[in-house]
C-alpha cells in the first residue's frame, strides 16, 4: 500500500520518499520513531504530531485515537534511540573507503595491521591515516585515533561537528569512544571485525544512551575488499 497524501502532508511525503520509504510496508520496517528522526535529520521541520500520525498509519487509525501511554512510549523511544542520520549517496561513500584502503595497504607495507582512515569535511578530504602501533611502540596509533588528531589540527578544534571519518574495519571500543568524544557526525566502516568491534559486533558503544549522542554508524561499505586486505595481511604472516 503507496503512502499518501492525504492523510500525510505533501512535504513529509516527499521526504519519505526521497529517503525510500514509499510504502506502508516500508513505513513498518523503518518504524515510526526512526522515520520521524530520519525526516529531522533530512532537513523537515516535523512536531510530535507527525510522529502520530507516522504511529497511527501502522495501526491503520488516527492520530486522535491514540492514547497517552502510547504517545508517551513513542516519545521515550525517539529519547533512547540511536544517532540517525542521511548518508551520503553510494558511489560518494565508496570512493572514500577507497582512499581507507589505500591507507591500509600502507600499514601492510610497514607490517602493521592494514587499517586505514580518513576524514571527509562537507565532502571534502580532510586527512587520512593508518595504523602505526607496532613502529611507534604506542597502542593509541591505530588508523582512527591518528586521523582524528589530524582532522583536529587541521580545522584547529578537537570537535569534528560535521565531520565523517571511513574506515576500513570496524571501530573497537578505544577508537569508537574517541569518535563518540569527538562528536563526529558519521562512522561509515568497511568490514565487520567480530573480535573486538564495538559498533555492532560484541557491543555497540555508539547506541548507548548513557554516552554522547552525536555519531550515526553505517557498515558494509566495500566489505569483501576491506575483508580481504586483512585476510592476505595474516596469511602471509603465517606464511
């Protein structure tokens, strides 16, 4: 079933479609709460009676009909739930990682882990960087943390408001608390990493409603090669 206009205004429908949410199905798979953040993070001036109305589409009623505990059960929802951002369009965020990746083959070619990063501000290259623990002897030089005080240098502040940091792995919960710290707007990472990610994998530090609420988090991005960088690293050091 297409959502409609009416019983949603003709600009909310619009946002809904842009972000791809078409149908009542779509609607129902995204959630009420999430699609309202997503329309806010989209640029729509939204009140809480859109949220009702988002709400009363799924229980095919009115927003009128909706009763206090549930309104307040959604409101609690939008309070505890994750950063929600728009990301970039695919082809944009591709080409990045690709940069990630060749950050990385330059940790391979010192024989460290290859993971690489780099900070795109207002679609623009900021700094790039890789892991460098084993040659400085430091455990904090992993590819994130270096190109964070990079990026800090460069703009003169140690908030990145505004700022996306790729990486070719994902985060673990040292470099994952220093973006959350650092206010980056958007992690987008490559391969899942199930030993130590804490962005998804064994916690997910970025959903914690406990610790700032700044960063938005997407994976998957050219996953098999980000994968496979790693997987060439270890076997040849088994080799």
């Amino acid at each position: 079933m297409q959502l409609t206009t009416p019983p949603l205004a003709p600009k909310t429908l619009h946002t809904l479609n842009s972000i791809g949410i078409h149908t009542l199905e779509d609607l129902r798979q995204t959630g009420a709460p999430t699609a309202f953040l997503l329309l806010k993070a989209a640029g729509l001036t939204v009140t809480r009676s859109t949220l009702w109305q988002l709400a009363a589409l799924l229980q095919n009623t009115t927003p009128q009909t909706l009763c206090l505990s549930e309104k307040n059960s959604l409101l609690e929802a939008i309070r505890n739930h994750p950063p929600v951002d728009m990301f970039p369009p695919q082809t944009e965020m591709e080409a990045f990682m690709r940069l990630a990746l060749q950050q990385a083959e330059q940790s391979a070619a010192l024989g460290e882990i290859p993971v690489g990063a780099v900070v795109v501000h207002n679609g623009t290259l900021i700094t790039a960087a890789h892991n460098t623990c084993i040659n400085s002897c430091n455990i904090s030089q992993h590819a994130e943390i270096r190109a964070l005080a990079a990026a800090g240098a460069a703009l003169q502040n140690y908030r990145l408001d505004g700022c996306d940091v790729y990486v070719t792995i994902e985060p673990c919960s040292m470099c994952a608390s220093a973006l959350i710290q650092a206010r980056v707007r958007r992690v987008i990472y490559g391969a899942a990493e199930p030993k130590t990610g804490a962005a998804g994998s064994i916690m997910n530090l970025f959903t914690n409603t406990l610790l700032n609420k700044h960063t938005a988090i997407k994976g998957g991005i050219l996953s098999a090669e980000c994968s496979s960088i790693l997987q060439r690293f270890f076997q040849n050091k088994r080799s």
